[in-house]
C-alpha cells in the first residue's frame, strides 16, 4: 500500500518550494500519496481560520507532514500558527542541521551542526501574555518543566548516540536566568551522566554566539531552550548558505511535521526566485524518518552535484537560476 503523507503548501514562496520538493520525491520514485491541506493565510482567506479542523485532522491521520512556511498576520490577536501547532501535537523536539555542500559560497567548508531546539516551552511557552493598557508596561512567562528539559536533552543524546556524534553542548543563560535556564543546565546535565560515551560541555548562549562564527567546527550537537535554539539555528544557517538551505524537522511521540527553517519570504514571493533546498532537505529528513534512507541518500546526492556543478543554482547562493530551473537540474542529477 502507498504511503500516504499530508502536504500544507503554505504561504509565500511556501507552494512553489513545496512543489520542488514533491516533484523530486516523485522524481526518486518514493510513490507517496498525498493528502493536501491548508493552514496560514491562505487558509484564512479559504476558511476564516488560520488552523482549519480538517488540517488538523489530515495531519493526525496520516502522523508525518511536509509543510511550508505559514504567514501569521501580525496584530489582530493571532497566536503563532506554528507554536500552535507544535503545542498541539507536542511536537516537543525541534531537529536543525546544517551541513555544508561545496558551491553554497558560504564562509565555511566543513560544517555539520545539529541544533536541537526545545520546542514547546521557555519564552514560546504563550503563557502570561498581558501588556498594560497605556502600554507601559508588558509581561510574558517563560516556562521550564523538569519533564521538558528532560526529554529534550535525552532526544539530543539520543541522537547523538543514534547517529555517533561525538559531542553535545548544552547551551544556556543559567548565570542570569536562574530559576528558568538554571533548571534547564541541572536537568540536562543529569542527562547528561547517562551517557559517558558522548561528551559533553555546557555554554552560555551568548559566548555560543562567537564561538559559533569563529570556530564553528567545535560544534557538533547543540541542545538547548526554544528562543535561544530558534535564534542560534538561524546563525547555523548562516553559516552554510543561508535560509534557503536549512530544514527542520518537527517532532513528537505521535507525528512528525518536516519544514524549512524560513519563514514565507513575502520579499521574494511570487518571483520564483526562492531556493527550494530548504524543503527539499526536509522531505530528506520526512525519508529518514520513515526508514527510506535509501531515497533520501538519493536526493541529497542530487543536490550535491547541482550545486558542485555551480551552473544552475538560485540567487542566494550567487547563481541565476530560477526555482523550477535549480529543480529540474537536481532531478536531472538524480
Ligand atoms: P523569512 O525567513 O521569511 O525571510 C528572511 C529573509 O530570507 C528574506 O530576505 C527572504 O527573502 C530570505 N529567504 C527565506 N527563505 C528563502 C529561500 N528559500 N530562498 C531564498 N531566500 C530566502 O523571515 P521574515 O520575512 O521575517 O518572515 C516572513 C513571514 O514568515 C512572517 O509572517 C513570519 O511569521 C513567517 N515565518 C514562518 C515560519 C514558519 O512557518 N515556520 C518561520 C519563520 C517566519
Ligand atoms: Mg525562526
């Protein structure tokens, strides 16, 4: 039987990178069926609802989905659409790698970084949100369980172990955020004797920072709380190309939603012009989750060789070419 997987297309550059990745999946002949769903605005426009039950539904039903960027209107009381829906999934473990591929232009040659992002609490926790009327003053809550910082830093060890990784570096704020970060470092450094096979160090998220664009070779797993992983992810990104070249995977006990780390990029959208590897390399890590590792080696043995070749890749890696040109050339490689 086929496998089925749902697909939110998104808004902005989401559905013309979306439909780059699906076209390779098909393209390396994983024969998935899919089950389209909207959410974002384009959702809002359709439905009145930024979140419609049926996407819900689809997401539930079929446990794995590729999604593109969702655009929340800012002002109008809108809650993030992508918090909600990892809260609602609990989707509690937020995996960003960045790995650098020859002819990216980027300042780096070797890298290969995981950042595993806590991703239900800390400062996206929702919690507390008031302002003052005369807009004096405003407050948010900031949350850590012990439960939370447990399975995050056991996912990021996990992994570590999973994928003989040598090192995790918990990344925190614990000299000024003590009651917050403080609980953080001491539940991820319990974690942390279960494993003495891995070594670990422990850094302030603010010397991460420097460390991160002097010497990035240091690093290998990072583990740490939902802004600093979010913030510290986009540095990674960075670090090898850009946006355009960073996945992240969204994961929980039950399902699984694989995205780009970007957002809908309404400078560029419309135009063409987006660089699809982002989604492309998420639909690698929605293979790997599903054991096809295989297919995925596959395509991301394609997009190597396009952008080594050099001739026709997207505009933030320095080259011309258009989005559907940088995908056929990586389906031509295929
Ligand atoms: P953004 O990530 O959309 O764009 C930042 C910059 O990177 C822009 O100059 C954009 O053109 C460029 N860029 C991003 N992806 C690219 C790609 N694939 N190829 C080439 N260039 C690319 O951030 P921005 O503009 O702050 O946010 C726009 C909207 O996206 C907002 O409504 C925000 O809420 C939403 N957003 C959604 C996310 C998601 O769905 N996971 C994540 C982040 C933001
Ligand atoms: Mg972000």
């Amino acid at each position: 039987t086929q496998r089925s997987i749902t697909v939110l297309p998104g808004d902005g550059i989401g559905p013309s990178i979306v439909a780059a990745a699906i076209k390779i999946l098909d393209a390396a002949g994983c024969q998935f069926q899919y089950d389209y769903a909207d959410a974002g605005l384009s959702a809002l426009e359709k439905y009145g609802e930024l979140l419609p039950q049926t996407t819900l539904d689809l997401i539930a039903k079929n446990k794995v989905a590729l999604k593109g960027p969702l655009t929340t209107p800012i002002g109008g009381g809108f809650t993030s659409i992508n918090v909600t829906l990892r809260k609602h999934f609990n989707l509690y473990a937020n995996l960003r790698p960045v790995v650098s591929f020859a002819g990216t232009q980027s300042r780096f040659e070797n890298i290969d970084i995981i950042t595993i992002r806590e991703n239900t609490e800390g400062m996206y926790s929702g919690a507390g949100q008031t302002r003052a009327l005369d807009n004096s003053s405003a407050e948010a809550m900031s949350i850590i369980t012990h439960e939370g910082a447990e399975r995050i830093s056991e996912f990021a060890y996990q992994l570590a172990v999973k994928e003989g990784r040598k090192k995790v570096t918990i990344v925190h704020k614990a000299n000024i955020l003590k009651s917050t970060s403080g609980l953080f470092l001491e539940v991820a450094r319990e974690v942390a004797l279960r494993y003495p096979q891995i070594e670990t160090n422990e850094m302030i998220v603010d010397a991460v920072c420097m460390n991160l664009v002097m010497y990035p070779e240091r690093f290998d797993i990072i583990v740490t709380t939902n802004l600093f992983g979010d913030i510290i992810s986009d540095l990674c990104a960075g670090l090898i190309g850009g946006l355009g070249m960073a996945p992240g995977a969204n994961i929980g006990k039950e399902v699984a939603i694989f995205e780009a780390v970007h957002g809908s990029a309404p400078d560029i959208a419309g135009q063409n012009i987006a660089n699809p590897c982002s989604v492309i390399l998420a639909a690698i890590q929605l293979l790997e989750h599903l054991n096809m590792q295989d297919q995925a080696e596959l395509i991301r043995a394609a997009i190597k060789k396009t952008l080594a070749q050099g001739k026709t890749i997207t505009q933030d890696l320095s080259g011309s070419a258009s989005t559907t040109e940088f995908t056929d050339a990586i389906i031509a490689n295929l």
